[in-house]
C-alpha cells in the first residue's frame, strides 16, 4: 500500500553507549561499535523502511543515521538521527568530559531537532541527567536520557520500550527539560535515583511524582512540568569543578577521616547526613574540621542518607550543622547536590558567598522551593 | 473487678533515648532525662497499674522501673523494665562504644529475660542494629529495636504503637534475631535501611521480606526467620575496628580523593559502586591506588549503591573491582557491610586472608547465600 | 501547672457502632452501649480531663458525653460531644434510613459545630460515606467518617489513631466535603472502596489521590479538595429510592438471570461491566432484555468491575451497552454509583431523561469530569 | 552465519481473540482474522525465519501456523504453533461453552507440547483462568493465558512482551499449573482478578504472591508452585453449570431483590459479602429467603467483596449467613467462586452434601487450606 507524507518530528538521538546496546562477549557484557542502527533497521517497530523509502527520507539524511518509526497514536511521524559516540561508553566509565561533549552536541543540532534522545548506561545515568539539568540554561526543547537493564540484543529486553517511549515523548511534547524516561515513566533528571539493579523498574524520583505516564495512554502532569519563565536564549555551560566529593557519614566516623577528606585541593562537599540533616553535635573535633573547611573556602551541602526526605532544622543535631557553615540541600538526592555543586563551584565571575547563596536557589527544579513549603501548611482555618 | 495472675513474659527495655522520648525545648527536639517512664505509666495502653498493685508486681521488680501491658491477645502479660541510658542519645551522637555498652547489657540481663526492645533513635538504627547483629554470637532470644518518627508526648505519634508491638514480639516469639520493629512490620536488623525522614513508615529491608507483619493480626513468616543451627552458648564480641569507611564512587571523583580516603590508618572500606557493582574499568590510576591499597592489607567491601540489587560479576566494569582485590558485598546494605567490616577487622586471631573469607561467609542473614542463587534456577527443567 | 484556655474548636461525633466499640461476647464481636465514651475519658491521648475541669468546660457541655483533646500541633483544643445512637448497630445492618438519620443529625447540629466525625463499621463505610455526599448539598464543613479493623478496647488497634486523626482534621481544615478518614489519610468519601479486610490499610480510592496525608506531618492536598463553587445554604436530602440493584457481569450469565434480576419494581441498576465498561454484543436476548429496561424507563448506570479505570466507548462490545440506553459511569466506584442512583431516582420533580442528565454529571467530586480528560491530551505541541 | 539446531521445545498457542490482536475498524477495536501470525512472523523477536528455514522446521510443521522465538538465555528455542479460533472473540463475548473448547483442545493437543499458552482479552481472562484450572484435573504442564491492553500492532503496545514471556514460562519451565502471565508476572489462574483498565499492570492477585517474576531474570517461586501430589491421567472435565450468579451486597438490598435473584432455575449463587463476610443479621426476611434457596437445595457460596482478604466467622454478622446454610468460601476471588460453583454444580454423581463438601476444600490451590492458617499462629511460644 501506498504511505503518505506524515507531519514529521525531528528527533536526535546520542548513543553514548550502555547496556542497551551491549553484547556478551568472553561471557561480560561490553559495548559493540557500529551495531545499533543495523540493529534498529531490522526492528519494524523501531524502523519503518518503506516509508523511509516511499517519501525520499534519505535524500536529506544520512541513510546510515536515520530510521523513522511507524506512524504515532498521534498522526506522527519520529523521524531520528542516531549520532554514536566512539568508544562507546560503559556509564561507569563515564566523566564530566563526557558530560560537556553531550552538552555541546545537543548545543550544536539545538536548532535543527525538536527533540534529543540520549543512550546512556544505567549505571551513572541519573548523575549524568543532573549534570545536563545544570549545563542546560534556558532550554526550550526536552532532552530524553534512556538506556536498559537488558540489551535490546537479547530476546527478552526493556531496550525497545525505553528507546520507543523516549523517542515518543522527545518528539511529540514541549516538556522543556533534562528528563529521564524509564520503564514507562518520564521523572525529572535532576530528581532520580537508581534504585535497583536487577528489576526494569529501575529508577525512582523520591520527592516529585513522575512528569509522564505512558501507560495504556501517555499522560503528562502539566501541572508539574518545569516552565523556565524565560525566553532567553538556550545556552550549555559545560565547566564542571571536579574538586568536589561525597562523604556519607557514619556512626564512627574518625575525626582522621573527615579531615582527610576535607584536605586541599578539595573544593566543595556533599555531607551525607542523617534523616533531616543530622550529624553529631557531641564531636567537637568533628565539627572544628567542618567550621575549618567552610573558613578555607570549602562549601559543603547537607544531604540525607534517606532516599525520601528533607533537611530541615528541628533536632538539636541538624542545627550543629548549620551553625559550621553547611547548606541546606532540602530534598535534592546526592547526584543532584554533586553536580549542581561541580556546576557552581566551575563559575568564574562568583564569590564564595554568591556561589553559597546559588547553591541555596532551586535552580532547575532540583529541590523544593520555599513557597512549596509554605503552601502545604498556609491554607489551614 | 479482680485480676487474676497471668503468664507473663519478661521483657527488658534498653531506653538509650532517640525522637520517641524527645521534647520541644527552645523550639528543638531534644531528650529529657527520667521522663520516660513516668510518661508510659500514664498511659493504660503500655500499663496496667491495677495489675501491678494486685498481683504484687512491685514486690519484685523496682517500682520505678517498671511496668506491665494489659493482657494480650495470645493470654499474656508482658512485664518490662526500662533501663534508661544516661545521658539519653541522640542517634546521630551514637557511637561504636554505645554499641558496646548496649551488647554489654544485654549479655548481663541475658538469662533474666524472654526478649529485650531497644529504644533508639531511628537516625542510625538501621547501623546500630546491623553492629548488634554481628556482636551477638549464639542469639536465641529476640532483641528488637525500635523508636518513632514523633515524640510519645507528641498527640499523634508512632512511639506508643512501635513500643507496643516491638515489646509483644520481644514477649511472645521466639525469634533468635536482631530485628527492628516499626510502623508495623519486624525486619532482621541487619537488613535494614531509613528510607524515609518524613513518613511513618522509615524504614525498609530492600532485598529480604519483613520477618512478621503486625497488622489485625501478628503473623510470623517463620520461613525467613534465621536459625543460628547451633547451641552454643550466646557470647556478645563488642570490639569494633573504627579504622573503616565508606566511600560512594561518582563520576568524576579524583584519584587523589580516593587516595586521600585510603591512606593510612585506613583498615577497611566499603566501597559504594554502582549498580550490580561496576567502578571505571578505564582509570588506571584510580585502580592503581586500590590495587595499592589491597596490598597494604586493607579489606575493601563492594556494595552497591542502588537501594535494592546484589553485586554481581556480569559487566567488565564490575570485573576490574574483582581483580585489584575488592570482595563482592552481593546484596549487604552498606550499613550491614560497615558494621561487619568493623567486626571482622576486629578479631585478634585472624590474619588477612581469614578476615577476607569471613567477609565473604553469611554471618548473621545479612546477606543472600550462594545455596540460595543456585535455588533460583536449578528447578527448571 | 495552670492549663490556659486555648482556641477551641467544636466537633460532633456521631457514634454509629461498628467495631471500634466493639466487645467480644460469646467469642464474638458485638456492640456494646454506652461504653465508648467512658472507655475514651481514661485514654489521655484522646481525652484531658484536667483542661476540661479547670476551664469549666462541663459548665456548659454535658459532662458524660464532652471529651477534649489534648493540645494540637495547631495550638488548638478540639472539644467534641459523642452522639450515640442506640441502638449501636454494625454497618452491616446499616440502611437507608440510617443514612438519612446521619443526614439529618448533622443537618440539626450544623450551625453549633465546626466539623463532623461519624463512627462507623468499615463494612459498609464506603457505602454511607458515598451516600451522605451525595444527600449533603452546599457542604461548607467538614463530615469525617472513621472507624477501625480492631477494637478500641483492645491492646494494638487502630481506633485511637484513627479517631484522633479524624478529630484533627475535623475540626481544624477546612475542607468542605464528605471525608473518609483512614490509615494516615484522608479521602474523598464519595471515591473510596474496601479493598481489605485484613489490614490496617483497609480503604483506599482508586481513580482519586488521597485529600490528605496525615505522616509526620498532616499535609492537605488543597488542589484535589473539592469546591462547590456556590454560597448557598446547607441542605439535607435524606429521601433514596430503594428500588435499585447491583448486578455484576460474568462470562454464562444467563437472560433469565438478568430478566428477573431487571423485573418490576426494579428501578435503577448499576452494571458492573468488563475492562472499560464491556458486555458480550453477541447476545441479543441479554441486550434485548436490558432495551426493555430502559424502555420501561429503568435507568441503568455502566461501572466497571475493575478497581481502576474509567468506563469509555471504544471496543464494539462497550458501545452495545450504550445503544440499549446504559449511562456511562465514567470511573465512579460501584459503592458511589449506587448511592447517586438512589439519590437521583428519589427526586420528584424530575423526569426520566432529567434524572438520567444528572446522573450523568459530576456532581460531587465523585466522577471524573469532561475537562479533565480533555486537560490531558490538548497541551501536547 | 549458520545456524546449529538447538534443543526445542514445543509449545501450542490457542488464540481466541482480544485486544491483543485487534484493529481499529470504525474507529472502534475489533478483531480480525488470519491477521495475527503474519504480523508475528515479521517480528524478529518473536520468530527467527532464518532459523525455521536452515532447521526445515517446516518439513514437520504447518508453515503458515508455525514460529519459533530466538535462541533464549536457557538456550532452548521455543517452536510454537498457532491455533486460531474462528470467529475470533472479543473475551466480552466468551462463554462457558468456549471455556470447554478451549479445554477440549488442549486435551487434544496435551502429548504433542511442553505447554500451552492461550491469548485471551483481558476483560474475562480471570473467569477463563479460574475455570480452566478446575476443568483440568491433574495437569502436568503449563498453560499459560496472556494477552494484551494495547493491540499488537500498534506502537507501544504490551502484546509483545506479555507473548514472549508466555512463551519462554510455558516452554521452559514444568509449572503444572493453569496461570496467567501478563507485565512481568506469573500469578495462579484461580487467584487473578483483573484491577485496572487502563494500566499495562492490569492484574493482581491479591491473596497470594506470583508464582514468577520475570524481571531482569525469571525467578520462579517454587515454593508457592501447586503440586498436585498425584501421577494419574490429565483429563479435562468441561461441563459446567450454568445456573449460577453473582449477588452482591449493598445497604438498603430489598428483600425481593433478593428473592428474585434466588428464584428458580437459579442452582447456587456466590454472595459477595462485606468484609471478613458480613451480611445483615437484623434481616430476618433476608436472612429468611437464604434459608428457603438452602432448603430448595440452592448451593450459595460467602465471599467478600473486599480485594483483599479471608471471610472468616468472627462477627454475629457473619455467623448469621453460615447459620443459614453459605459456605466459607475464604480467600476465593468472586471469578474463582464463581467457576468452582459451576464446575461442582455439574457433577452428576454427587449429591448436595458431597457438592458441598467439595466446595468447602481447596481443590486447585484456589483458596487458603486449613493448615496454612493453622501454621501461621502454631510457632510462636
């Protein structure tokens, strides 16, 4: 039968590797170069050859780039350039270089995509997700990170309904944000976190419901979507500070070991702290490191070991850590506080107090705000 | 009317102090000494004074320690007597020397009791009953520790309905575990993790199933109830190693902040990883320094990041790991893995390669034994 | 220590029975009069019989039947009045005319309360809390309904907790509908079902977030709470038809089956149908029986026998229904269909096809309406 | 490259229709004819054609029936031949005389294959499920029902994951047990109730866990697996009676609601009760007319309409309906209720009595057994 002409979407798709594309091989699982498209092409789900053909597709793309899907619930057509990374990345091999390369991709086809989809492992997706969420200022089109569990080369996979999703949401809905799209669910990026290695259902955003469903239907939460209140001109900030860590506290922790931590040349800080923020408040040598490193210059964001949860200040051993210098990271996950902490710290033109007063403002969503807050108890009688 | 005797069970309370026994002063929560007791005594649901008084309870047991619940459901009278630690903790102030002290009690009280609750803040409860769980050798009576979201004094609170069921457990069953209890459901201890600073429900056992749920009625999954297979006698072994850590791979992270966290006095880490275990298998240097690290003789634990998912060696990424050294964690909670490294480090007897092989052995349930894997698969046809 | 007056607000409980008063005679639950609020005056938790004296408060309450809380969170004393009914019933044998009693005693005591507690059974909670929405028009306080899985009289249960929360929200929120308080949360009565019988967590609304969370802190979920748009006067509609079924499809059901079940003086079902609101299209004797129906002028209501979902026209099989004259019951629980069946049907000066335009609406929260369907498709680009 | 023969295993798939493979047509869904096994065969994931033709699979097999799956992770593959029914039904329209087809045919069918995997839509699939388990006595393989929410043919749909694990469980794996397999999970046919229509998750199985789950890997519960303890004759019983119903209870039933529903030929009846099996006991001439259908010789059956949950007898409420002569029919999903009650009503050679014997024990694993309550409160001390 004949095909016509649809309305097309325009997709970019950045294949910087992962599971999704991975096969066995010495019985581990690694990268294959130059796979995945052939891949797709075979995949008539994923590819629709015919009307790639009929409508003269690859008389303006690259033939070897680009697939389109069969025709959308939504009377269109995906059409989808697959730009692979070489190597292609293992995510725990993963860098803040690769972070910039990513971001000055998306910068580049900024204007020429409606949407950008980005393969990426599982394994460090969400700190990669909250890494764009940071570099990407004024973004006007959604970025769609996915991967899998389980390569789309083997038999059973969570590969194909990832990829599908993705490149559904990425090109038919103006959800201007770093999202990530798993296991039938679109989160914010900056909000999720692994959470389990063995189930498809991957990942969680702790403290904001998901920003889509797609279920039998896909329904997006309009009412939670990021809106940037600006129409100024997308631009990627790629510089990432890398003298920055994570420290989770534990009961014991040595004195020996914080301050080794906290030596030079390190910059900045996510203390993983107890339920709402809590540290010892009985470890004066504790704390004295702590005060130290804030008057070095070093600044340090409060974080919960909880997966759900909020620093705030109401037990005597929250209010210690306040009183050394620490921000309050209110419910950002450790993922999201590192890297909006690499992003501020790598800001030339800040002093340290604008970087801590940066580090306090919901940026991207990250956090909650402080009306948040106060709407949940103001409307009481 | 009269109130004839009843069977009783024994019960000894450990109050070492926590959010359950808090007050507001100056607008921060803190603990106050000897209010406790006083506060339960008022309250008919956690004891019957008329009991007491009739039956003469007070002729044997000191007044001011005790008290009594009315009959329970299985015809019993719970009999427990509070042992208020002085000063009251705050969780987040506990240390491996609190845990010491309360091992230390209850191998004192051992033979006078059915059971014994820990009260205890639920900050670092999920690490204070993973250190129990390893110090107690030979357990054949419960030990369950439990606290509260919100104060007992509070109007609504979780403190009266987790001390009521932790204490008809500890009563009522034979369950020769370190377990804690709370909002509802008993979780061996070592298997816990506080995933929730601002619900009820705190806490969760990602990768086992809770070992009784407390709903209209207490129902034990006695399958999952750990048997030591021994009758030995119980021995309580409190030295703990505090040259340990933990330290959570992100991307970016510098070789010199992991050799900075390595350096000696360091003995032993956990390393959190991510997802079935992977760290960059393309950064030589950083390799280098644990490879370095394993030689000087410091244990390194791998465990995973994600909440639930048990390491496992199927990427390249996760093989580097095996092989400069670091010992599969397979599914510990990193709280579950620290303690048992401090444990271990701590025996006086052993040499290295013991350490790493005990390391390596299920000790208390704290970790999915090779039998059982193998179980999973075997029965197919 | 002087008790200073507080704020106070007025709440009015009617105690219908149900188990949270319950006693076991004969090894068998039962209601037992007069017993409820003697049992609450010895629970400090529910009752501060010291405020109540040195503020005279049983100068102008009666004594034997006020009981006042303990300070709130809120600052506020809420005092409540426990109107008993006699006799106590459970819900079992709760009828239409008990509906109509609550109605009217809510009706009568409207002006002199701020908010309404209504102790019920569970059986049928869900059932009278769908009908009172339905009979209370221009609502402007809150009506709680609550109840408990065990008893209040005996050593863990779920009485206390839920009548102090329900006490709470009466009196302190404003939230103008017909509540079902349960298990930390609020819901709209009009939308919850029983879904166990075996757990604390015993209700829950499957198409509709709770209104409210009621964890650490009580968190009001002002969007979802319903406004009736309108400053009109409260009124209490206590007339229901009876003459209204419940009749549940099933693979072999027989016309006969249908026939008699349809029979004069049948005057209004609600069929629970498959999936999205499916019947078998294949069987004219069964359609032709239900074409009859409504040409005798038996309005019948399509609701599906799924816990979740919403009844829509898109299978062959679900437009059958709608051409024999069923009403689409778009996602109303089974309990909330029935009740606004018997409402509707119950009015005079109404015709047929009025009563079937009414049915039809929205009219208290407790269907989906147009709108909002349309809300989730029409953003997309 | 070629392909070495591999071992195979033999699985029939019967396809009576559903959404699985429907079309729109008129913008309503629809099945259609002869349409599935085309669309299949040019789905690489769920048929290897290379494989088929190297192998001359279809020298023995009926070309234009036949597939089979790539090579799984069990290194089997999966040979499996359509049955279509014709006409194809939409499961809205299946009757008891279907379920006996059905029945018939894999009787027919039962030494040719390792298992059987039957495509149903989901609307029916727990009534055919529960049905086909008590038709099939002593089974000694798999048959799975699976189908999908979203056709097959459409882009995001669920079809082609639920086939594929049907597939791989019935071919793979000896669970002698009629199931239902669908986004993931395996539950027991007997035990599934359909509880969402607009969700992929569209079952659950409220009062038992799945039997697998086939995440990342498929882990099979064997400890929850049926076994029947029996080495006789596989033999399909499938006269079913079809005087039965489905009477739900609600506040305000007439009397002569009732009396009609119980009339004659009516031959027994489920009651959807409330709670733990509740009904009025303030009723007398309801009570009255349950008495008379038990005296007539009418079989009625007490279920709860709650999804979760066991009817017991611990409320008067409840003891008034076993004293007029309803069965306990505990845990038993109304569609299980339903299709024991049918199935016991045909036996020809039992009487009354016996049928209600037969009716109070667990015959496919579709209610709690005796002993396993007895288990859960024996232990404890």
């Amino acid at each position: 039968p004949e095909v016509s002409p649809s309305v097309e979407a325009r997709v970019l798709v950045i294949n910087t590797g992962g599971t999704i594309g991975m096969t066995y091989q010495d019985n581990v699982l690694r990268p294959e170069a130059n796979a995945f498209v052939k891949a797709l092409r075979k995949l008539p789900i994923l590819h629709d050859e015919q009307y790639a053909e009929q409508t003269g597709l690859y008389d303006f793309c690259p033939q070897e780039q680009t697939l389109v899907l069969p025709l959308s619930k939504q009377n269109k057509r995906v059409v989808y350039t697959v730009l692979e990374y070489s190597p292609l990345l293992d995510s725990s091999n993963m860098t803040t270089d690769d972070w910039a390369k990513i971001g000055k991709d998306v910068e580049r086809h900024y204007e020429k995509y409606d949407g950008f989809v980005i393969l990426h492992g599982t394994d460090t997706m969400a700190y990669t997700a909250s890494a764009l969420s940071f570099m990407c200022e004024h973004l006007g089109k959604p970025i769609v990170l996915t991967g899998s569990q389980v390569p789309i080369f083997e038999l059973r996979n969570d590969g194909r309904d990832n990829l599908l999703g993705a490149l559904l949401i990425a090109g038919q809905f103006v959800i201007p944000e770093v999202c990530l799209y798993f296991h039938n669910k679109l989160y914010r990026g900056n909000r999720v976190t692994k959470v389990d290695s063995g189930s498809f259902n991957a990942f969680c955003s702790p403290n904001l419901p998901p920003l889509a469903n797609a279920e039998v239907d896909i329904k997006i939460n309009w009412d939670t979507v990021w809106r940037a209140n600006s129409t100024m001109k997308f631009q990627v900030h790629t510089e990432m500070n890398r003298k920055v860590g994570l420290l989770r506290l534990f009961p014991g922790i040595t004195t020996e070991t914080v301050k080794a931590f906290l030596q030079p040349p390190m910059e900045g800080i996510v203390l993983e702290t107890y339920g709402s923020g809590n540290a010892p408040n009985n470890r004066a040598d504790l704390l004295e490191e702590l005060r130290k490193a804030t008057e070095r210059g070093v600044i340090m964001v409060n974080c919960t070991q909880c997966l759900r949860g909020t620093v705030t200040v109401s037990y005597a051993t929250g209010q210690a850590l306040s009183d050394v210098g620490l921000i309050a990271g209110r419910d950002m996950t450790p993922e999201a506080a590192l890297s909006k902490l690499s992003h501020v710290l790598a800001m030339r033109d800040l002093n340290t107090e604008d970087k801590r007063k940066m580090l306090s403002k919901n940026l991207r969503g990250e956090m909650i705000a402080d009306f948040e807050g106060a709407k949940l108890s103001l409307r009481d009688s």
